[in-house]
C-alpha cells in the first residue's frame, strides 16, 4: 500500500507542475504542424536541438518533449514488433534496436525530426502508437559524407575498468545511402554479495561470501544501405556480424555460524565461438500514390558454446565437480510480403503475408565426480535438443480516418504454427504441437484539441516463446536454473488500454495510462514431470494484470531555472493468478509493482555546458549486470524469491562542447549511494507442493559499486 501512496504523490506532483509549465504555454509556441489534421505532425527543425549539443540522430531523439523511444514488444511476427521510430519514413528491416540504429546518424545529417499523431494514421504506418518519431536526413545532390565516432572509458569502484570505442563512416546521394558501423567493447562488471543462511527457527547456520566477475569482449561490424533506383522502387538492406567472448567467475568463502571457514565453492563460466550474424532487406514498389508492395525479410543466426565447472568444498555439505559443456546455435528466417492500399481518401488498407522458420539446438554433455578423479556423465533431462518452429500469419488492417479529429485503426491476424521438438539426451520420441491463434486488434484516437490527445486500445497479444527454456540449465551458486519444458505454450493475452496525453508549450507534455490485460496460459514457473522437485517454465492458467503510468515532460523556466527541464516516469500494476503447487492466489513471478524515474537536465547554451542527473528505482545499467525493479518476486518450486533495491539508484552528469573544437566531453558518476540489492529466499521441504513445509531462508545482499564514465564524441 505504501508504494501506491508513492505513486499517487507523484501522480499530484506532476499535475501541480503541469499548471506550471502551462502558464508557458503563451510564451512559447509549439513547433509548426503540417500534413494530415491540423496536429498529425509536429515538426522539430535543427535549431530546436543546438541547445543540446546533439552528435547524433539518437541525442536529438530522446530530446523531443513527452518522447520515449520504444524499441518494440517480442511477439509472434515480424509485423508485430515494430518500435515508435522511422528514418526517413521507414521501419528499417530489422530486430536490432532502433537506438542504437540512430546512433550511427550523425545529428548533421538531420534535416528535421518529425512528431507524427495517430490523425496521421494512413499517410504513415502509425501501428497503434499515439505518436512516431520520424527522423529525416538532408538530401544529397552529390555525394556527401560523414563520421560520427566515441570513445568510452568506464572505472569501476572495485578496480577494474571498461573501453568502448567505435566509429560510423556514411555516404549518401541523390538515390542512395550507406552507413558502416565498427566498434569494439571490452568491459568487465563485478557482484559481491554476502549471503547469510538461517533454519526455520531462524538459528544461523552459515554465511557465505561470494563475488560474480564478469568480463566481456565484442568487435561489432554492421551496416545500413538504401537505393531509390526509380521514382517508384526502394531497396533497403543492413548487415551485423558480431564475434564476441564472455567469462564468468565466481567463488564462495562459506563460514559457520562462528564466523569460521568451512571450504569454499567456486563457478568458472566461458562462452567460445560465440557469433552473431543479421542480414535483412526489404523492396517496396508503388504503383501509385495509393497501391504498393513490399517485401521484407529478416535473418538472424546465433552461435555459442558455454562451458562451466562448479566445484564445491564444504564441510557438511555434498563435495564434488560438476562439468558442463554445450553446444548452441539458434537462427530465426523471416519473409513478409505487405500490399498496402488507399481505396479513397478516408481508408488505408494492408494486407500482409508471413512465413517465418525458427530454431534452436542444445547438444549437452554433463558430468559429476569428486574433487579429485574422473568425472562421469550424468542423465540432465532435455539436455540435448532441437526445437523448431514453422509459423504462417496474414493480416488486414484498416485505418479509417472518419474525420481530422478521429482516427479508427481495426485489424485481424491469423496464425498457424507448427513446434517439433527433438531430444537426443534422453532419448524421447519426437514431440509436435500445431497451433492456430487470431490476434484481432482496433485502436481508436481522438484528438479533441491542439494539445490534448485521447487513446483507447484494445489489441489480443501472443507472446515469442525463448526456446532457451525448453532445454535445462546447470545450478550455478546462486541456484536459478530451469528444467527444460517440451510442452510450454505461448501465453496469450487481451490488453485494454486508454490513454491521455496533452502538451505542454513547446517543450512539455504529461499523459496518463490505464491498462488491463486478460491472460491465457500464463507463463510462470511450474513442477514438471517426471522432475516435480525441480523448477521449469510453464504454463499456469488464466490470469489478470492491471496498472497505470504516468509521463511528463516539464520545464522550469518559470521556477527559475533557465533551460531547465525534469522528465517524470512512473508506473504501478498489480496482478492475479492461481499458484500451481498451493491453489491459491498470487500475484505473477518476476513482475515489479512499480518502477519510477525522474530524470533533470539543465542546457546553459552560452557556455556550452550541461548538466544534470536520474534518480530512479533501477541501477543505471553501467552499475551492475542484475538490474532489478523493486520489488519483484519469484514463486519457484523449493522457494519465493524476492527481490528489491535497498535505495534509489542515483547518478549525476555533466558535458561540454565548448573544448576540443565542439567534441562532446561527458563525465557521468553513477549509483552514487553504493546500493544494495537485497534478494530474500523461504525454502520450502521437499517442496512448496503441500504438505511441503517451510524449512530455511536465505538473506543475499549484493552490492555493484560506485562507477565513473568519461565519454568523448564527434563528428566530422
């Protein structure tokens, strides 16, 4: 109850602060609209992000007022995935995120950035948002070319230090583009925790002090190309190819209730051979202002062989080595063909056809024998195995424009979904599984007035299954790994939301949200056969979620302090669903019943400087590598499990342009309160399946450590 109270004093914070900004307004005249409705765009020139010193297309972005780049939801289909922003009108052909495409375009190269509203809806492939952000480059008459490059340094408080540096070349014409991307990682990141271990009296029984040193290498090569051969035709492409290593290291010193070393436990983890390679592209064709075709197609391949050894050593406990070594590779080929027509000028029609092939193999070898030996292979259920997917999908959309004001986008889709699994380790027979699902969809926007803007929604969901959980995972220390499940569905859901947004002058907004989703087969963690003492992913029924957020964009020009702005986003939810193993109601594993951030930056132009800071109920992702949002619980087979952060994250910055000839220079100090996360486990014997009793609980506090970034970038 206490953090609803959060929320709803932020919730009247952000109301009191929009009278505020509101008396703005007058003064400071929104950028000018155009196109379809006298708000379906809002245009956004260079001049309005000189104050921001941007250096690329990203920077300028996530500077448009009430704006939050969405990369786009895993679902079924390639059409479903699509996030809320194109470049120069278009979806690259991709599931890389859309930020980090926008921080290979120089902010030089941007003519404009364009806010485009749902009474759009036609004119552009709105899919469902409220608002697009359009990014759209100069055009060349002649070959034109630009880099944009940064280096990152990252110290960590415990003694080791991160190195990015990374560089984008593009050329660009009349009729064609390219942009090569090259940039090398090396970073590492370290866990202590200190873990402390009680009987279901509450007596200590031991304590534990672990760290988690991670270290990560990666050359990441990628590239975007376009070519308007004709009035008529685009062909787009784009490439990554990204090699990369990864270690993981960890040790346990375990004591006794006296303070006194008992042995230890130690994971070694290493990843070889791991390789990522995309190549996408798409063609579209118009016939004419109102009939076009595209086709579009997606490949993914991924490549990793993960290889570990646990060895424990500890009076009163089982001693031995446990080895495991895999094998994985999983790909993903995508074709989708899109005929889009404008019947008349109050319609816009789409018809769409997909086939998409998925896969994923696990050869697994596992072995146990004592601390000093030969070690001997060990039956692991689903070890080895391969599950593929075959998956059909067409689809209809309507979007009716019914006047300026009101906007009705309707659409159905239709799947149909063959899963085959293979297990070679045991030996089982072949499982196949066929499924059909329809997805119908409508989204109705009404714009009222210049600044006000209405949502309502109602859209069925099919969750994108991870295959990684039809196969099983090795222990490590911290005990998280799943069985494999060969009968996991995908979970299914109807979302209603509605929505309010209105803005504020020329550099404000707020919006508010209310959802409720209707699930079916709801993704949690089960007790499967023939291993009911152990945890998978599985399917546990009907279930419900519920929530709101609220989002603003504020400026406080009027409370004093020029070119200052403060960006609140805060959201809380419950939910409902049966336990599988107690038959009684719960909440849903691993979802957070509030997240919130408010972030502050102040632009002083005449000196060329910048600053501010965040302060949210996350670490920054620079502070740790187990981000969590408090609180978030799990309802395991043996154990609940929660998790939260002890503090708010916190993290301070500062920038200029005013040396080095207009390079950016960044320095960003973060987690500045050294927090804690704090994951409290009840241990249930044998199991929480009744008459399973509690038996011991788990007290684990970790902690990240203080970091400090420089980062310098430019563009030339």
């Amino acid at each position: 109850m206490k953090d609803w109270k959060k929320l709803t004093a932020l919730a009247v914070s952000a109301f009191a602060l929009t009278g505020v900004a509101s008396a703005q307004q007058a003064q400071s005249p929104p950028p000018t609209a155009a196109s379809a409705g006298d708000q379906a765009v809002r245009t956004f020139d260079t001049a309005f992000f000189a104050r921001f010193n941007p250096i690329t297309a990203e920077d300028m972005v996530r500077q448009l007022p009430g704006f939050t780049i969405d990369e786009g939801e895993e679902l079924r289909g390639f059409g479903a995935t699509a996030g809320n922003v194109l470049i120069d009108g278009q979806r690259p052909a991709s599931k890389t995120e859309i930020s980090k495409e926008l921080g290979r375009i120089a902010a030089r190269d941007v003519l404009r950035i364009e806010l485009i509203g749902a009474a759009a809806a036609g004119d552009i492939d709105v899919r469902g948002y409220t608002e697009l952000a359009n990014v759209v480059l100069k055009p060349a008459a002649q070959v034109q070319v630009s880099t944009t490059w940064a280096a990152t340094t990252r110290y960590y408080e415990q003694g080791h230090q991160g190195l990015q540096v990374g560089a984008t070349r593009a050329w660009k014409g009349s009729d064609f583009g390219f942009r090569l991307n090259v940039q090398g990682t090396n970073i590492g990141e370290r866990e202590e925790v200190e873990a402390t271990f009680r009987n279901a009296a509450g007596t200590l029984t031991r304590t534990q002090e672990e760290f988690y040193q991670q270290q990560a290498g990666e050359l990441l090569v990628s590239g975007t190309g376009n070519w308007t051969p004709t009035a008529r035709d685009t062909f787009n492409v784009n490439f990554r190819v990204l090699p990369r290593w990864f270690t993981l290291n960890a040790a346990a010193d375990v004591r006794a209730p006296s303070g006194t070393s008992v042995g230890g436990i130690s994971f070694n983890y290493t990843e070889k051979d791991i390789w990522y390679v995309d190549l996408g592209g798409d063609w579209e064709h118009k016939f004419s202002a109102a009939n076009a075709v595209k086709l579009i197609t997606v490949n993914r391949l991924v490549n990793w062989r993960p290889q570990q050894t646990l060895t424990q050593n500890v009076l009163g406990l089982p001693q031995g080595r446990a080895v495991d070594n895999a094998d994985n590779r999983a790909g993903e080929h995508v074709l989708r063909g899109v005929w889009t027509l404008k019947p008349n000028s109050a319609h816009t029609v789409e018809l769409g056809l997909e086939g998409a092939y998925n896969y994923r193999r696990t050869d697994r070898q596992s072995l146990l024998g004592a601390l000093t030996g030969p070690l001997f292979p060990v039956t692991v259920p689903v070890a080895s195995t391969e599950v593929e997917e075959e998956r059909a999908e067409a689809s209809i959309v309507d979007v009716w424009r019914i006047n300026p004001q009101l906007t009705l986008e309707s659409g159905f889709n239709y799947e149909a979904s063959t899963i085959r699994q293979t297990i070679t380790q045991p030996a089982q027979p072949d499982i196949e599984r066929d499924f059909t699902y329809a997805k119908p969809r409508v989204v109705a926007t009404w714009t009222p007035s210049a600044t006000d803007q209405v949502r309502l929604s109602l859209v069925r969901d099919v969750s994108q299954l991870d295959f990684g959980d039809f196969a099983t995972g090795l222990d490590s220390i911290s005990s998280t790994a799943n069985v494999g499940n060969t009968n996991l569905e995908p979970e299914q859901t109807w979302k209603l939301s509605a929505q309010w947004k209105r803005q504020i002058g020329q550099r404000g907004s707020i919006s508010i949200t209310g959802f409720y989703d209707d699930i079916e087969d709801t993704q949690d963690f089960i007790s499967p056969a023939p291993t009911p003492l152990r945890t998978a992913i599985g399917n546990i029924g009907d279930g419900e979620r519920w929530g709101g957020r609220i989002e603003a964009t504020l400026p406080l020009d009027s409370m004093g302090v020029k070119n200052g702005l403060l960006k609140l986003n805060a959201g809380g939810q419950g939910s409902k669903v049966i336990d599988p193993l107690t038959g009684e109601e719960r909440e849903i594993s691993n979802e957070a019943e509030y997240d919130w951030a408010v972030d502050f930056r102040q632009d002083i132009p005449s000196m060329k400087v910048a600053w501010g800071g965040r302060v949210a109920s996350t670490l920054p992702v620079s502070a740790g590598a187990a981000i969590v949002a408090p609180p978030a619980t799990q309802y395991r087979v043996d154990r609940i499990e929660s998790a939260d952060l002890g503090e708010p994250g916190v993290d301070l910055f500062v920038e200029t342009t005013r040396f080095l000839g207009g390079v950016l220079v960044r320095l960003t100090a973060a987690n500045l309160l050294d927090v804690e996360k704090e994951v409290d486990r009840r241990f249930y014997t044998p199991s929480r399946i009744p008459p399973g009793a509690f038996s011991s609980t788990e007290e684990r506090n970790s902690t990240y450590g203080r970091t400090v970034t420089l980062t310098i970038a430019g563009a030339f």
